[in-house]
C-alpha cells in the first residue's frame, strides 16, 4: 500500500559537551538556537547517502529541543511525501481479504 502525506515523528537524542558519533562536541546553546531557527520553516526530512548526496523526502511541521528524563532530544513531526506498507496478500473476488505485514516504507 502506497499513500502521500505520511504523518511522522521521532527523536534524535543529542549530547552536549561530549562528543557525538562524528567526534564533534556541541554547546547546548548552538542547538537551542538552530532549532528555534528551524521551527519556524518547513525543513527538509533527508536520506543522507555515504558520498554526501542528499535524497529529501518529506519535511518538518514542528522541531523542538526538550528534556526526556535525563536526556535532551530534538524532537521532530512532520510528513513524508510518500511511503506505506510492503506486505503479502491474499485477494478474494478482486478484494484484499487477508493482509501480512513485511515493512513500512519511505519512497521517493
């Protein structure tokens, strides 16, 4: 099933003053403000390739940077342009009667 207009959230936790899995170390401040900044446009939801190449693939509604417990995490929502579900099924007088679940997807 492919459908437009996938509605998404998720958290990416974020460490100050340690560094992250690049080796860069950040302030909290530098966050606070790129995701003030960022709230207030529709940004780009990537898939980011290994040679640098960029593949967008939706786009924000909301950022904020909050507290979870003891962690802070940049927590994102917003739609993907198209993605679904990869399933099996089974049809019964050209109506789906039986569906397994394989995956969810992001398309392009």
């Amino acid at each position: 099933m492919r459908v437009e207009n996938v509605k998404v959230t998720f958290d990416i936790p974020v460490h100050f003053g340690q560094p992250d899995k690049n080796g860069y170390v950040y302030t909290k401040e530098s966050w606070e403000e790129a995701v003030k900044k960022a709230a207030d446009i529709p940004t780009p939801i990537e898939i980011i390739n290994d040679d640098g190449t960029r593949i967008t693939v939706g786009v924000t509604q909301d950022i904020k940077l909050v507290k979870d417990g003891d962690e802070d995490i940049i927590e994102v929502s917003g739609v993907l342009f198209y993605g679904g579900i990869s399933e099996n099924v089974e049809f019964t007088k050209d109506v789906i009667t039986n569906v397994t679940l394989n995956g969810i997807g992001i398309t392009k």
